[in-house]
C-alpha cells in the first residue's frame, strides 16, 4: 500500500465497470462449470461460516473468478490511473450527491498525511482510496468514478466520518445501506479484514447466483460472503 495518512492504513486497522453488476465481467474456470451450486446459505454456527450471522458463501467466485473487460478504453484507464494521485478529485462530489449523516468512528494513531491510502493492483481489485484535508475519496480504479466523499474529524484517539456524499444510484438511495457499503470498503481495503459484503436492499434473497455476481462486480476478491443489511 502507498503513502497512506498513516491515520487511515493504520487507524482502520485498528493497529472491467464498474459502477453496475452488467458493466463488468466475469471469467471462470471451464473446470467450475458447477459454481452455481456452490453459492449457498450458510446459517450462523455452521462450520463453514465465520461470522456470527447467516451468510452467502461466495467464495467460488470471488476466488475463482477472473474480472475483465471488452472494452479496452476501460482497461487502459485502469493501468493510466494506477500513477494517480488522485488530487484531481480535491474538492469534488459524487455525480448526483446523496447526503449522509454518519457517525463511523475508527482508531486513529495521531498521524496524518494526506495521499494514496489504496490504489487497487490488479482488475480484480475494484476501488481506490485518497485522502486529502480531512475527505476521503473513494473512486471506482476501472474507470476512476468518484462515488463516495466522506467527511473526516479527527479526536485524540479515533477518526469519526461525520457525513457521507454518495452516487445516490450505487448505495440505491438508501442510507442505511450507504453506511455499511462504505464501513465494509473501508475496513476490507484500508483494514484488511474480511468481512461479508452488504446485499443491496430489493434484492431478490433467493437468486445466488445473481448477488454473488454483483458482489464480485462491486467488490471483487473482498466478495467471499454476503449478508443480509437488517436480520
């Protein structure tokens, strides 16, 4: 990981697009051809499951699988933006800006400096982080689409988002769901956790298949399980 606001790298430790499930692809072994049945419920307290809630395991795919695009515009805007610094985004919001009020708080270890905190390194990788006086910028690495500002304030021992400006079409318009979107993006990229990603509220709990694809679109590798937002 790059320079990082040392805040953010180690503060939320604790210590091809890209913005739909149809713009990007996916390529799986010809030996997986069963994957389908592989994408299953898994209840709390079984021994497949670490988490303490029922969750979708989506491991076939986010592990199995390969991202990729057809257009190559799209895969040469991911290797031009990997020499980014995102300064560019200083200043701006999401296209169609839903507002969040928030109170995600984070361990903070007293030092600050603003830059990259992620750049993804490979396709499968489907996010990038800057920070820059006191916002974090959180931009699809496909295609560079800013979709997430979050408002950063700082005490002694942690870093609290206080409000969150959204692409109101990624997080459905929903703010519940907004918060926990960026809470997982947060702590799965900046904090290497392994957590399940949230399933977009209207989503049909019955298609598998159909979330773990998206899943894998929006959060590649991190997609191993999903959960349901309110259980």
């Amino acid at each position: 990981m790059r320079k990082l606001l040392t805040a953010l790298a180690c503060l939320f430790s604790g210590c091809r697009d890209e913005g739909n499930a149809n713009s990007s692809a996916a390529k799986q072994d010809a030996s997986k051809d069963d994957w389908e049945q592989k994408v299953v419920w898994l209840q709390a307290g079984d021994q497949d499951n670490p988490f303490p809630q029922k969750v979708l395991d989506c491991r076939v795919v986010a592990l199995g699988f390969t991202a990729m695009t057809s257009d190559r515009a799209i895969a040469a805007s991911f290797n031009k933006l990997r020499a980014d610094d995102g300064r560019s985004l200083i200043g701006s919001l999401p296209n169609d800006d839903f507002i969040v009020p928030c109170d995600l708080r984070f361990p903070y270890n007293g030092k600050r400096e603003d830059g990259v905190l992620f750049s993804a390194p490979e396709m499968e990788d489907k996010w990038d982080f800057f920070a820059y006086d006191s916002r974090l910028y959180v931009r699809r690495s496909w295609t560079g689409l800013l979709l997430h500002v979050a408002e950063l304030k700082y005490t002694d021992t942690e870093v609290v988002i206080s409000t969150l400006h959204s692409n109101r079409e990624v997080v459905h318009g929903d703010a519940d769901f907004a918060r926990v979107h960026l809470r997982f993006l947060i702590l799965t990229h900046l904090g290497r956790k392994k957590l399940p990603f949230p399933i977009p509220p209207g989503a049909n709990l019955e298609d598998a298949r159909a979330i773990a694809l998206a899943g894998f679109s929006s959060y590649g590798r991190r997609a191993e399980f999903a959960s349901i937002v309110k259980q």
